[in-house]
C-alpha cells in the first residue's frame, strides 16, 4: 500500500511544488515550457556569472528555496527523485546567456542522471558559444570503500550553493569561481542517518527497518545506507556518526581533526522533529569540541530533504577567514538561514541564574512537633501519589496525553528529594512557598503550573497567623488564584471540582470552636465525592474539552489526585491524634 501524500496527482506534484514556490516568492519566476526557476531580476546580472544547479525533486527547500542574489540564479527540477531534462536544463542556460551574463556555472550532485543530462546540456551550450562550467559534488562520507561512481552528492551541495553565489555575486570570472568552489568541495563529508524510509508519491516506501534499527550512511533518494545498527541515545548516534565521517581509514572521510575550523550543518532529511533536531544539533556540538574541533558556524534546519524521512545529516566544511566571507555574504535566497556571524565555539551559552530576595521573617514559626507532622504529611502525600500513578494515567489517556500520574508522581519524588537535604522551614507559610517553587520546577505542565499558583497564593494568609481561620483562608485564596489563572470553574471537570468541594467545608475552620479533625473528615468525603462526580460532567477546561465526545465515562484525573492528596493529609493527622 503506498503512503499518503497531499497532492493533485503524482504525475503533476513536482510543477504543483515548484509553482507554489514561486507563485509565494515574487523574486523567483518560471521558465515557460519548463520546470525551471529563475531570479525574476535574471536582466540586472549583465556582465556577472550565472549559477545554475538542480536535479530530482522532493528535495525541498533544495534547489529553489536558494535562488536569490549572492546565491543561485536559477534551478532545474526533475521529477520526483529524478534528474531533469536536458531541454530544460539547456534552455535555463540560454535564458542566462541572453540575458547577458558573463558565463554559467552548473553545480550538480554526483549521480549518474545528473551527470549525463546536465553534461550533455553543458556540451550543447558550449556548441552554442556560450561559456559554461560544471562541478560535480561528492561529499558524501558513507563508503569506506570507493565504488567507481564515486561518493554521491548530498547536504553539502548548498554549501558549494553558497560560496558559488557569492563569488558570482562580486564579480568573480567563471574559470576563477570553478576552480575555488571545486577546491572548497574537497574539504566537505556529510553522513546521514534515519530512523525509516520516505516513499515517492503513488509508491510503498523504499526499505523497512525494525523498530529498534537505524539506517546508517543512506543517501537522499530513499535508498538504503551502508549499514544498519540498533537504536541508541542521541549521543551516542552522533558519536558514531561522527567517529565514521572523521574515521582516516575511511577513504571518503572528511579530513577534520583537533584543531580545525569546521562550518557545521545539521540538516533535517523531512520527517524529524524540530525537538529531536535541536538534541542531536546540540549533540554534534559537544561531541565536535570535546574533540577539538572549532565550529566557526553552525546550520541547523532543513537544507535538502528526502521527502518525510525521519532522520538527519551532519555536514562538515572545512573553513578559514576567507571561505567564511563567503559563506556570511549577505543573501535573498528564501531557504538561507539568518546565521550568526560568529564562531559557535568560545561563546557564553549560559547566564548566571538571577539572585532570589531573601527570606522574609515571618511571625508564624511552628514548633518541633508541628514540624514533625509537617514531614510525615508530605511523605504520606507522597506515597500516595506514587502509589496512584498508573491509575491516574490510565484514567488521562481517555481525555489527555495519559501523563498525570507521571507528572504527579514526578511531583512526589521531587519532594522526597527535598525532604532528604534537610528539615522543612518552621514556617508553615514558607513551606508552602517553598513547594510551590519546587512543583513548578519539577513537576511542569498545567498540573504544576496550577499547584504552584495555589500553594503561592495560599501562603500569603499563613505568614501572619496559622489559626484555623487562616487555613481556611489560604484555602479561599488558592482557590481564587487556580480559577483566575486557569479560567476553570467548579463543573468544569478538573481538579478543581475536588478542591472547591473541600474549601467549602473548610468554611466552618472560620467559625468559633470549630474542631480540625470533624471539618476536615467532611471536607476529604467531600472532595472524594465531587471527584467521582466528574465522571458525569461535561469538560469545560484543560485538555479534556477538546474531546469530540461530550461525556466521558472515567473520573477527571486531576480531581481523584487532588482528593487522595487531601484524605493523606487526613490520615496522618487522624494518626497522629491531632
């Protein structure tokens, strides 16, 4: 069965992506007749270089996501995985020549169909008398042992793109530009990686992995790479990656060793995540300067792509001061990124944390066993939590991403830990303080972000007193805090439902005489009831209310955790004969 795309038709796709670019871009124009791109300022080039490049399409944003000033001057496009026609790719070099520019240079990647069309499109030209060049980039670094075709062209070539343009871009003659951009090619290897094929439109993908495979060393084709290893860490993927491309007993590695200056690429080949993109780019940065290698630049993005392949390259350029002019040289091309002008290596990546305000002395010290309650609450809450955690997870894939009893049980061990460095502060107001910070740190997502604004709002009422009344007032103004920020209401099926239930309870702590353990024995039935309740209620907030189906048939799992955190805080104190 052949994989889904979103197109007309598989016969027409590459004209359908090529005339989109342009109809978006209104500094590119197409070639009538032609699946050719071109600068719509071709007539302003008189007396400079034309660069031309192109080759199969799905290789997007590569090739005409980098026509522009100080880079290409036009691209030709194949179909699908394809080289293009040789009429095409000649009437894109007549259309520079009469245009009036000093000579074209063609910038093709290795590969047999490639070669011959825009060679022989090359020798028609040149019967023509008009004056073109070709380089053949090869900067592949898979095969340690050389096949007769050579090493096949990949990310690289947009590199090659880059300083061909901005050569052309100041002046420079084309025999000048042919021989320096052939010199710069020599000091490039890429290398890719994925975790799965792509497949051409109409087609079933072009290989199968097991789920614990990778495919090492593969081109950009969708065809299968030198050789399949199990699945690892983003670490240790680059480390191997790395250690093959720079490997001197490797005949098409890149000559990069301590001490040199690399331009680095790091190049999405189309289905990998921008998350996991920046983890192997950050990655490929640290393992390169434990090495000793400086990267004077880095690329990060999706350069030349394999249709939706999950998976990437790493592209090395050896650079000094005079190659990256070139490569910093200012650009139109839509696909180039806005690239700092600085070395990535040597560079401050991190600020010192801003200082926190002291401590505020507070009137509410409690003694050594009220303390001691505060401890075995915490812990018990704890457990409980780590105890509920499957089920609360179970109970949110129904409505959610099935996490809450990951997040909360993340909350739980982030308190065990902090409980282990010392004794909690004597002051009720600064404990709850002091968890609000932690479960902001450690427990993210909304659970933590609503807990945090609950126990931050919560301790304001505690610093002066922590009578009975008091705690019911922190209580109210939790409460009051979660509803403003998280716009949820009681009925709304969240975790609020379970601790509105109890504030209203905890109203009686106000009165005179009121007994601790009686109201909050209530207040806990009442939480756990509301949190069953939730089960009939229709989602009004969080995740849940994006649900197509209107009721659901399981307890909020927020909820439940908000009454089980309430009933161990009930249990202790009960243990305790408070």
């Amino acid at each position: 069965m052949s994989s889904k795309k979103l197109v007309n038709s598989v016969a027409g796709c590459a004209d359908d992506a090529l005339a989109g670019l342009v109809a978006c871009n209104p500094n590119l124009q197409l070639l009538q007749g032609h699946r050719v791109a071109l600068r719509s300022d071709l007539d302003t080039l008189k007396g400079r270089v034309a660069v031309l490049s192109g080759g199969g399409s799905g290789h997007e944003p590569a090739h005409a996501g980098f026509i522009g000033k100080g880079m290409l001057t036009g691209v030709i496009a194949g179909a699908v995985f394809a080289s293009p026609a040789v009429g095409s790719i000649l009437a894109a070099i007549r259309a520079v020549a009469q245009a009036g520019t000093a000579g074209t240079l063609l910038i093709v990647k290795n590969y047999t169909g490639d070669r011959l069309n825009f060679g022989l499109a090359r020798e028609q030209a040149r019967a023509e008398g008009i004056p073109v060049e070709m380089v053949v980039i090869g900067d592949d670094s898979a095969f340690t042992v050389l096949k007769k075709a050579g090493r096949r062209g990949l990310c690289g070539t947009v590199l090659i793109h880059k300083v061909a343009g901005a050569l052309a871009e100041a002046g420079v003659g084309l025999e000048e530009i042919t021989e320096r951009v052939s010199a710069v090619a020599k000091g490039m290897g890429t290398l890719g990686v994925s975790l799965s094929s792509c497949s051409v439109p109409g087609s079933k993908p072009t290989f199968e992995l097991a789920a614990d495979e990778l495919e090492l060393g593969l081109g950009i084709h969708g065809e299968a790479g030198v050789r399949r290893v199990k699945m690892a860490t983003a670490n240790e993927i680059v480390t191997l990656m790395l250690d093959h491309m720079m490997n001197a007993s490797n005949v098409s590695h890149v000559s990069v060793k301590s001490g040199s200056s690399v331009l680095l690429m790091v190049n999405n080949l189309g289905g990998l995540s921008f998350l996991e993109l920046g983890i192997m780019a950050d990655a490929a940065v640290r393992s390169l300067e434990s090495r000793g290698v400086k990267i004077a630049r880095a690329l990060v993005g999706t350069f030349m792509s394999a249709l939706e392949m999950p998976g990437i390259s790493l592209t090395l350029l050896l650079v000094d001061e005079s190659l990256l002019k070139l490569i910093d040289a200012e650009t139109t091309a839509a696909a180039w990124p806005n690239v700092a002008k600085v070395s990535v290596t040597g560079r401050k990546r991190s600020r010192a944390a801003p200082i926190e305000p002291k401590e505020t002395h507070d009137s509410t010290t409690v003694g050594g066993v009220a303390s001691k309650q505060m401890v075995l609450v915490l812990e018990r809450v704890c457990t409980t939590l780590l105890g509920l955690e499957e089920h609360l997870n179970a109970l949110d894939r129904a409505a959610g991403d099935g996490d809450c009893g990951s997040t909360h049980s993340g909350a739980a061990r982030a308190i065990q830990g902090w409980l282990k460095e010392g004794p909690p502060p004597a002051s009720p107001a600064q404990v709850l303080s002091k968890l609000s910070v932690l479960l902001l740190e450690k427990m993210g997502g909304s659970s933590g972000a609503l807990y945090g604004l609950f126990l931050t709002a919560a301790a304001q009422p505690l610093k002066a007193k922590t009578d009975l009344p008091a705690w019911s007032l922190a209580m109210d103004t939790g409460l009051e805090a979660m509803q403003k920020y998280g716009k949820a209401a009681p009925g709304d099926r969240t975790m609020l439902d379970s601790l509105w239930a109890a504030g209203q309870e905890l109203q009686a702590w106000k009165k005179p005489g009121a007994d601790l353990l009686q109201v909050l024995t209530k207040a806990v039935k009442s939480a756990e009831a509301a949190a069953e309740a939730t089960k009939n209620m229709e989602a009004g907030a969080g995740r849940a209310s994006y649900i197509s189906s209107a009721r659901l048939d399981q307890p909020d799992p927020g909820a439940v955790a908000a009454a089980a955190i309430l009933r161990a805080i009930l249990e202790v104190l009960q243990s305790q004969g408070v």
